[in-house]
C-alpha cells in the first residue's frame, strides 16, 4: 500500500494502527457481553465504552447508539422496521436504502434534487401532503458520490410538521464535518465504522428515544432488544477508537479541502472539456467527481491504477454490469457524461505527493484520448 496514492476514502479507509492494536488486545480476552461473570463484564464493559465513544461522535447518548453489522444493516433495519406507512427518500439516496424502500411494503416517494444535487424543499411539503402517514423521510447528511451536503434540519423540521419521522444516512458524514445528532433533529442517523477507519462489518444507528425500531434480526434480545446477535465485540471495541481519532481528525478537514481543491484546480486548467460535478454546492472537503467527457469511467479508473493511484468510478457495478450512477442522473447529467465520471475521495493518509501523482496520472489520459480528440 505504500507505493500506491490511495484516493477512495469513500469507498472504505484504511483501518488506522491504533484501531488494529485495540482490536488485538480485545479479541485476546474471552467473554460474551450477556454473561454475568467476570469474562462476560468486561466484555460488556468494552462494548458500553464503544458506544459512548461513538455517541460522542455524533453529540448523542449513548444509550440511543444500536450497534448493527454495517451500515447497509443499519439503514435497511430503519427503513423497513419503523412503522411507517409510506416513504419519501431522496432520489440520490445510497442504494442501501433505495433496495430496502422497494422491500418496505409501503409506498415509495421519490424525492427530486436540484442540479447542484440538494432535495426540493418544495417538492418536499407537497409529498408530505399526499403521502400516507405517518410517513418516513430518508435523505442523507452527505452524497457518497459527489458530496453534495444536504439541509437535513431543515428537512426534518418539514417533516416533523406533518408528524413523519426522519432517518439520515451519516456514513459518509462522520469524521468529515461535525455531526450534532440533536441539532440535526432527526429520529435515525446511520454509522458506519469502515468509512472513518474502522473495521468492516461493523455499524450503528442512533435512534431517538421516542422513535420506533422493532429488531431487523431476531433473536436474544440484544442491544435493548433493538438487534439481536452476540455483539462483535472486537468489531465494536475498534468503532470506538476510530470514532475518537475521527473526532480529532476534524481539524485536519481544511488540510484535505486544500489538496482536493487543487486537484480540481488543475482539473480545469489542464482540460477545459473536463468538469467537476456539484462544484458549485456545498460539499464534503475530501470528495471529487469528475467528468472526463468520451472517456468511460471504468477505463479512466484503470489508468489511474496502472499509474499507482486508487479512486473508484462513478458508475456502479451490478451483477458483472455496469450502470449509470443513478445519483448523477438524478442531478440531470446525461447519461452519456455520467459514464464518463470519476470519484476522487481523500482521507487522513493522503499527502501532497499523492495528489502530485494523481494529477499527473490525469493529464497524461486526457491528453491520450479528449486532448488528441479536441
């Protein structure tokens, strides 16, 4: 990994030493957290500490953290498990929570966005109006795709006027701006610990005391009878640390906004057909998603890797298929442009030198093919 630019942070970050050396010393120490002796205490005294930690992350309590296997886990459970009788959700939502609102068994609204990628606020009053209550709005604190962030309070302050609740996808948030969960007013924000360093296969949802959540997965009656399964204990020790370093690693956001910024600037200068999606909005400081017009999103990504340098590509794979990103379409991109788009994510690693081989791995592919065809 040393010899590469690792620049798809959102996709998933690398997992950070001391998180590694937290989870070590855990999984050394036997315990199932629901045992009453004293292996089974400290267990529990591991997870509890977890949970406080990455409550603080999103200034919660920590007896509203429900610790899942995921982020997918967590936003399915708040999807299909709240009650609802109908939901909104944003029209560039993950596709975690755009697979789960077709499993709900209720009506699906889908709620349009700007060009800029931030939700009708107006379209939004009106399917509050039409939509079956209590209705469950889903929009997300920050687009995994191009960063757009979201007017979640004041999404949430709409909806709580008609009486609909609200869950937020924060996974790609956390650790990247500040996160006040009661500020926020919503009932469910979503976590997951590999976007900020953590282990894979380790989430959260933070629920409000008042919201409903009956278990996705059954069975003893763990975390408060929210989700059952003996607890990752391992898993959810390494959580807590990486949301502590996430914490500190907020200062370092300008930092990021500044070589990410450069990257763009160097973008735009070196290849005036190339641009940058949403520049315009407010956006994660680490995130880019970059059009490079007439080349396909999948070739740019393989030159970027034989060149040393990991991004991911604006489409999705599906099944050995690759689809237009249903979040650039959904911004008003056309197709033919949206397959041409890059993600570009940035993340406490990334140095000057690996925006310097980034760049250079860009120019020399613009100008190979758009240049030559200019």
């Amino acid at each position: 990994m040393k010899s590469l630019a690792y620049l798809d942070y959102n996709a998933t970050a690398p997992i950070r030493p001391e998180v590694i050396s937290a989870m070590a010393e855990s999984m050394a120490h036997v315990g199932n957290p629901s045992s009453v002796h004293q292996a089974g205490r400290e267990a529990r005294r591991r997870v509890e500490a977890a949970r406080t930690q990455v409550a603080a992350l999103v200034n919660a309590r920590a007896r509203d953290v429900v610790f899942t296997g995921g982020g997918t886990e967590s936003s399915n459970a708040v999807i299909r498990m709240t009650g609802a009788k109908s939901l909104i959700v944003s029209a560039v939502e993950h596709d975690c929570v755009l697979a789960a609102a077709k499993l709900a068994g209720v009506p699906v609204f889908s709620l349009p966005v700007a060009a800029d990628g931030r939700v009708d606020l107006t379209s939004l009053e009106k399917l509050l109006a039409d939509a079956p209550k209590p209705a469950l709005v889903s929009v997300m604190l920050a687009n995994n795709e191009v960063g757009t962030l979201q007017l979640v309070a004041e999404v949430a302050s709409l909806a709580k006027a008609t009486g609909a609740r609200v869950h937020t996808d924060a996974v790609q948030a956390a650790g990247k701006i500040d996160i006040d969960f009661k500020a926020l007013g919503v009932d469910y924000l979503t976590l997951s610990a590999h976007k900020i360093g953590g282990p894979q296969g380790v989430g959260a949802i933070v629920c409000a005391p008042t919201a409903p959540l009956a278990p996705l997965i059954a069975g003893g009656g763990q975390e408060l009878g929210r989700r059952s399964g003996t607890e990752n204990v391992a898993g959810i020790v390494g959580f807590g640390v990486a949301a502590l370093a996430a914490m500190d690693g907020l200062g370092d956001m300008p930092r990021l906004k500044a070589l990410r910024d450069r990257f763009e600037a160097a973008v735009a200068t070196h290849g005036n057909l190339a641009r940058v999606v949403g520049a315009t909005a407010d956006r994660l400081p680490n995130t880019s998603c970059i059009i490079m017009p007439g080349v396909r999103g999948e070739t740019q990504v393989m030159h970027f890797d034989l060149a040393g340098v990991c991004i991911s590509s604006g489409s999705a794979c599906s099944s050995g298929k690759v689809k237009v990103s249903h979040v650039l379409g959904a911004m008003g991109e056309p197709a033919a442009d949206a397959e041409c788009s890059i993600r570009v994510s940035l993340g406490y690693g990334t140095t000057d030198e690996d925006i310097d081989r980034a760049i250079d791995a860009w120019k020399a592919l613009y100008d190979r093919t758009v240049g030559l065809a200019a």
